[in-house]
C-alpha cells in the first residue's frame, strides 16, 4: 500500500486554541504581525508555498469536476499520548476510535453530515425564519486518507510502540503543542524505541492541556495537540461533555492543511473560500435542529450571521473550522478540500514509499520462567526468507524458531539475564512475493524477565500508642520501608490483618498501591484482644516477598468509662456508683489505662481501687475541664462557718461534685472529708482548685446524710464571691441537683445573729460575722447585769464565726433557768442578744 510521508522545512506560523467552558480566541492576527516583522524570509517562503498551491488548482481544473482525476494521497500519522497518571493514559481503542472519525470527516463521509441543511428555512420556521443555512451542496471530500505509520487502514490496527507511543511526564499538565513537542523530544516513549516528533509523519499529540484549551495546531507544519477528553468519535464520545466527538482533532488537522478558522474575515467583503460566506464572528450557540420534528428536514437556528447582509447567507457554523460544539461542526466545503489536496500534493512535502508491514506481537510484556516465552510476527502479503537471522535481539537468546507458512510465524525467545528483552525486524529483512517490496521496520517487542522474588523489608504501626496498643477507633496506620527488587522493583504491597501471625481473619488479603503511608480504616476489632499486621511485596511480574509482621492491642474503650469517650469523669463515676454492686472492672493485668480484665464477678474494694486509678490517670492525661452546668434541681447547703465550707447535698444523692477556683494568695483550702465505710471520695484539690467527687456505695440507709468540708481560712480582710460548681446524682444516674452558687467568702458588714435554740435546755449557737480582723469580747449575762460565762476573751476574730454556749458558768456549774444575755464588743462593734435557758 502506498502512503505518502511529507516533510515540511518551514517552522509554524499561526496557532489555534479553543476552551469548552469560556472560548478562548487563538492570537492569529497578532502572530502574523510578529512573524512580519521577526521573521519576513519566513513569511515570503509560506507564501510562495501558498501561490503554488492555487497554481496547482489552475492547472488540474479536472479535480473540480472528476474526482477520479485525483489521486489518493496517504498522509502517514503518530499518536504521541503524554499521561502522568494511569488515567490519563488514554487506551488504544478510544484512540482508534478517533483515528477513525478524523478519516470519516477529511473524506465528507461522517453519517452525522446528512443533517446538513439542503434548503434554506421556511418563512414560517419557529428558529430563524427565511435565513439560509443550506451548505449540503458545498460538502467537499478530501481524497486524503490518514494511515498509521505502519500503513494501518483501521484504528482498531493500530500499533503500540510505533504508530502510539506513550510518554509518562512528571507535570499534571501541558500548556500547548510546542510545550508537547518539546516533553515527547526528551522523554523515552514507554517501552524504548524512537521518542519525539518525528519528521515525515503527522504528528498528533494527546495531553493534559492546562487552561481550559481544547486543542492547539500549526498553520502548516505537521504538529498538532488535543486534550485528552476530548479524543473520541460520534458513535464513542470521550470524556468532556460537548467536545467528546472527535471533532477537536479534525479542526486542528484543518489547521495543519493551512486553513484559517472561517471567522477570522476582517470584513464582509473579505472572503477565504468562494462557497463559505464570510464570517466576522464564531458561533458559539449554533445549532441544526429538525423540523418538523421526524420529518428528516434539517435546519440551523441561533448562528451569528454575521454578513448576511452582503452574503445573502447564514454563517456556516456546521463547518470543522469554527467553534461550535462538535455534534454541530460536521464538514469542510469543496473548496477547502481542494485547497487541502492540493497542499498535500503539489509541494515537494511528501514523497511516495511502498512496503511491506511488519507487526511483532507477544502475549506477555513481563516474564518469571526460564522457559522464555513466544513471540509472534505477522507480515502484510507473503514474504520469501524469513528466518530467525533476520531477529534483532537484545539480551536474549532465539531457543526454537517455530517457523510459518510466510505471512505469520513464531519463535520462542530466553532472556540471558534478567532485565529487558528487547525483539524487532529491521527495514529491509524480506522481501513481498506479490509486491516485491522489501519490509518496513517492525514495531518492537519489549518484555521484562524477573526471576527473583523481591526482598522484605520493615513494617511499622506508626499510630501506636505507649509502643503497643490502638486506641478508640480501629483504624491502622502503616509505614512501609525498603522492599526492594532489583530488576521490576515492588509494584504492590499485599496486607492482611489476623488474630494470629499471617491471618487474615480480620481483614483478608488485600492489595494496596506502592506507598510509604498506607491506612486501614474501620477494622472489626475486639476490646482488649491482640491483632497482627501481615504484609508481603509483589514485584511487576507477580514474584512476592517473604512476609513481615507487626502486632498490637486494641482498646476501643477503658475500663471505667461508661461513655467510651476516653476521659474518666464524674459522668462515669456517677454511673459507676449507680451500677453498685453490678460493676466488676477488676482484678486486672497490664497498667494504667491498658488493662486487661480477668474479672471476678464480684463488686469489692479492688473495683473501687481500680475506678479510682483510671480516675486519676484521666486527670493527668487530660487535665480538668471547668464544669459549666445550668442550674436544675435542688440547690446544696453552701456556708463558710469558723474556717470551713461547709456543702450538704440533697438527701438521696449517691454521687456528687463540687469544684471551684480560687486565688492561692487570697484563701487556704484543704479537703477535710476522708473516704469512709461506704463512701468513696475521690479529691483533686491543688493549689487554686478545689475538685472533689464522693459516691456512696454502701448501705444508704445507714450512712449520714451526703457532706464535704473543707478548711477554708480567708487570708485577707476583704470578701469576693466564689463560684462554686457542684452536681449530684441518685442511685439511678439521675440528676437530683446541678448548676453553681456564688458564695460570700467573708462578712462585708457587722452581725451578731440570733441564737439557735432559742429558748434552749442543753446548748445554744451563736453566731456573728466580722468584716475585719479585731479582738473581741463575748460574754453571757444574767438579767442583774453580772457575766456569768466569759465566751470570748481578748481574741482575734474574722469572718463568719459561731460560738457555744452550754448553760454553764465559768466555774463549770450549770445555771438556774431564766432570761440571760449575750453581748459581744470590739473597737468597732458592740451588740447584745437575748436568751432563754430551760432546764
């Protein structure tokens, strides 16, 4: 088969750029001016190519009439696939689909170009009523015919390696064809072999173009690029909605053959081609609509019509060299296609080259046996002397040449070392028996051998906690470093996780990408159990590693915490107490927080020890959250009385809280409630904190009713208000009394307060208050005036203070019934009550 390799010696002129989202309108008028005055040699030799062309038509007037008069030029082209990731490295089907597609469209044969309109609208159209969109009878056919590099009339033929090649960049994307160019010049395609531009063929690149550009051509030279979504074809669509159908490729081959895009006319009265109306503007919204709907007659609607006032015609949007989506733009006009032809043919770019195609295939690109493995060749016609010399072979050894019937033959090949293995035919080996052509140069075979299993390397847990334990959520995260593989290297990591060393009961044998960080999410774990962590390396031909290991224990939860929230607090003590004697967390193994029940069933002084432990490795390893409750229940007894707060809790609380904050240099504080038979008080009062939670696991009817005291000595003359938190529970977890009191921490005015009881038979209380540190007296007094009992004598004195009486005189004697006094006197105070003693 005959196919035509052109070679243009001039570098590009004008370049096309479009944007599925927001149009992007290519630089042409500005490149030209550059390349006027940057580079004028250039400009002239284009436009002498250009006068050769239109002469070419003025001497073969034939190919306007008879298209039998022209001969089929085969324009050879290479798919240049620039990917970074596995995604982007468009399959060879979808590539052969647009192969297929650019040929449908160059020869005017796309079904889809029946849709055309053949008349001009009715009058009574409900879309443009009367404009003239009827371009069906300017439809041109080129007599091009696009091959593979190898000859391949089908893109379902095409050839890996030759006609594709594929380049891995380390970019995520390419900014144009020149950036393109550039990236294939310096990278070796995947598998070896030539990389790069490649002089004699169309070259089309297929990459990640950056900006929003769809595609991107020279006027002229051989070089052209699409993004990726956009390669495809009307019957298989790639993957960017309303660009998908091929038609990219198509327009920007326009631009390779010298056509302009159709609205770049600077005026109405400039006109590219005689059967395409000139056109100042592009059509972005455009569209062939059918109308009556199932009637086949088609019609445009929403064009720009930009000189339709000196054309007389609709502007032909439908054509491949404007803008619109690609199911609208569906042919190029007769007089494009014969501009194109003659291009194609008339300029010394190309030359006729005949031969014989010659495709090697294997169906293995990797290998681990000594046996070797089989390699297939497929001639175009039948050859004469084929023959295992004719190989040109790269560590590898021909082990049976299995001979053929002199299209199709096979020979087994054994690499000599592991590594590559490299296997083609050279130009020239054999010759055609019907053509007498010698071959073309086959594609070549490239298949890896590796017969040694990689070597394990180190796995580590790396979310670990105190060296061997996860905690609350069964997730796993892993570190794995230095599998190693010589040859193909570790491809993938396989994991397992099991209850024992290499199970995979947990979680079965799954394959993970090569990565130094990989996590295992949402694993069914069990509390207090030990897991095994398994992994082996597999290397690109399936040979594994030895398999390492790493273990842990999984705590989902503590024992303690009835809330799972891996804080011990009075939430969970307050349960606790209200499960009594339900509750067993003890005896236990390990330490603090990772312990391991061996429970006894039975409710002791070992739970209560163990609660308070977990309790207090909370403390230290979170730290005290201020409580902030909003007041509910019954309010708690709360005073400061001779040095001591004192709070009562409601009766029927188990459990309570109290804390509040308090300045170190104001006030000294100190717990003075102890655990007690039945009462476990759990304190952390520290300096400027006082934090205490008490639950009564004992008999509640024989134990008082709930109180804490503290010392509380102000250390000042002044008072402020404390706020004091607090919270208590009954024995079914409820809450009986929450919120904060703000507490007077010293008198601010004099008091002497009535005693109680009053009348009395055995003692009485006083109480006063004294916003001040003085000396002060206190005495009782008989109805005559006499002291009958000195109370307080010469003594200083501050605060919220009480005093007793025991109806006794100061020899100790009891007094007689009656009315009696008590006074009390400073510097600056001085008061007297009344009393009644009752005997």
């Amino acid at each position: 088969m005959k196919k035509i390799i052109f070679i243009l010696s001039f570098f590009a002129v004008l370049n096309a750029q479009h944007n599925h989202s927001q149009w992007i309108r290519c630089a042409t008028d500005e490149l030209e001016q550059e390349l006027q005055l940057t580079n004028p040699e250039f400009i002239a030799e284009r436009d002498a190519y250009i006068q050769k062309a239109q002469q070419l038509l003025r001497e073969n007037p034939e190919w306007r009439t008879n298209g039998d008069k022209k001969d089929t030029v085969y324009i050879p082209v290479i798919f240049h696939v620039l990917y970074q990731t596995s995604s982007g490295n468009l399959n060879k089907t979808q590539i052969g689909y647009n192969f297929d597609q650019i040929n449908l469209d160059f020869k005017g044969i796309n079904p889809d170009g029946d849709e055309i309109p053949s008349a001009p609208n009715p009058s009574d159209a409900p879309n443009d009523p009367g404009i003239d969109y009827s371009f069906q009878g300017v439809r041109g056919s080129h007599q091009i015919e696009f091959v593979g590099a190898q000859g391949e009339r089908n893109g379902a033929d095409l050839v890996e390696g030759v006609t594709i090649r594929r380049y891995q960049i380390s970019q995520s994307s390419v900014s144009g064809v020149s950036e393109a160019s550039s990236l294939a010049g310096s990278i070796t395609p995947d598998g070896g072999g030539a990389g790069g531009y490649q002089s004699g063929y169309l070259n089309m690149y297929i990459a990640p173009l950056s900006g929003g550009l769809l595609g991107q051509a020279y006027l002229g030279w051989p070089e052209s690029v699409v993004i990726t979504g956009s390669v495809g074809s009307v019957e298989n669509p790639g993957t960017i909605s309303g660009y998908e159908r091929g038609r990219t490729l198509s327009h920007e081959l326009g631009h390779n053959f010298t056509y302009n895009h159709i609205f770049n006319s600077s005026s109405c009265g400039f006109q590219y081609w005689s059967d395409v109306p000139p056109q100042t503007v592009n059509n972005r919204s455009a569209n062939i609509y059918e109308w009556p709907a199932g009637s086949g007659n088609f019609y445009g609607r929403q064009s720009e019509n930009s000189c339709i006032s000196s054309s007389g015609k609709g502007d032909q949007f439908m054509n491949y060299m404007d803008y619109t989506y690609d199911d609208q733009m569906r042919m190029f006009s007769e007089e494009q296609t014969l501009e194109g032809y003659a291009w194609a043919t008339g300029w010394g770019w190309a030359q006729v080259v005949s031969g014989v195609n010659t495709v090697l295939t294997s169906s293995t690109s990797v290998a681990t046996s000594n046996d070797g493995f089989s390699i297939d060749v497929t001639f175009s016609e039948s050859v004469t002397g084929f023959t295992q010399d004719d190989l040109v072979l790269s560590n590898a050894t021909v082990t049976s040449f299995n001979g053929g019937d002199g299209i199709n033959y096979s020979f087994d090949i054994e690499a000599v070392v592991d590594g590559e293995v490299k296997v083609s035919i050279a130009e020239g080996s054999v010759t055609g028996n019907t053509s007498g052509d010698s071959n073309f140069a086959s594609n070549e075979i490239v298949v890896i051998v590796d017969r040694v299993n990689p070597t394990a390397g180190t796995l580590t847990i790396t979310n670990i906690q105190d060296s061997q334990y996860i905690i609350q959520n069964p997730d796993l995260e892993l570190q794995v470093d230095n599998f190693y593989d010589a040859t193909t290297g570790v491809q993938l990591y396989f994991i397992s996780v099991g209850s024992s060393v290499g199970g995979d009961d947990i979680l079965p044998v799954t394959f993970q990408p090569i990565s130094g960080s990989i996590h295992l999410n949402s694993l069914g774990l069990s509390d207090y159990q030990q897991y095994h962590v398994n992994v082996y390396g597999q290397d690109l031909v399936g040979l594994n590693s030895a398999t390492v290991s790493a273990s842990f224990y999984y705590f989902g939860s503590l024992l303690g915490d009835s809330d799972d929230d891996w804080d011990i607090d009075f939430d969970d003590y307050s349960a606790f107490i209200a499960t009594w004697p339900y509750v067993d967390i003890a005896p236990t193994t390990g330490s603090v927080p990772y312990l391991f029940p061996n429970f006894d069933g039975v409710a002791d002084a070992q739970d209560l020890a163990m609660f308070e432990n977990m309790w207090d490795w909370s403390l230290q390893e979170n730290g005290l959250q201020a409580p902030n409750y909003s007041v509910s229940g019954e309010n708690p007894f709360l005073r400061i009385l001779n040095n001591q707060l004192v709070i009562k809790f409601p009766n029927g609380t188990k459990s309570g809280q109290i804390y509040f904050e308090y300045s170190p240099s104001n006030y000294s504080v100190s717990l003075l409630t102890t655990s007690s038979e039945g009462r476990l008080v759990l304190n952390n009062t520290q300096t400027g904190i006082a934090h205490v939670e008490f639950g009564d696991h004992g008999d509640s009817s024989i134990l008082p009713a709930p109180e804490l005291h503290f010392g509380f000595q102000n250390l000042t003359d002044t008072y402020e208000f404390l706020r004091i938190s607090y919270s208590a529970s009954d024995g079914n977890d409820q809450i009986v009394s929450e919120g904060y009191n703000l507490l007077q921490t010293a008198p601010s005015t004099y008091r002497l307060g009535v005693s109680y009881p009053n009348p009395f038979n055995s003692r009485t209380v006083i109480e006063f208050d004294m916003p001040a540190t003085e000396t002060i007296n206190m005495v009782i007094l008989d109805i005559r005036g006499r002291v009958v009992r000195n109370l307080i004598d010469n003594q200083e004195r501050f605060g919220f203070q009480s005093v007793q009486w025991d109806a006794k005189n100061d020899g100790g004697d009891n007094v007689s019934s009656g009315v009696y006094f008590y006074q009390i006197r400073s510097s600056n105070f001085n008061a007297v009550g009344k009393l009644l003693y009752l005997k």
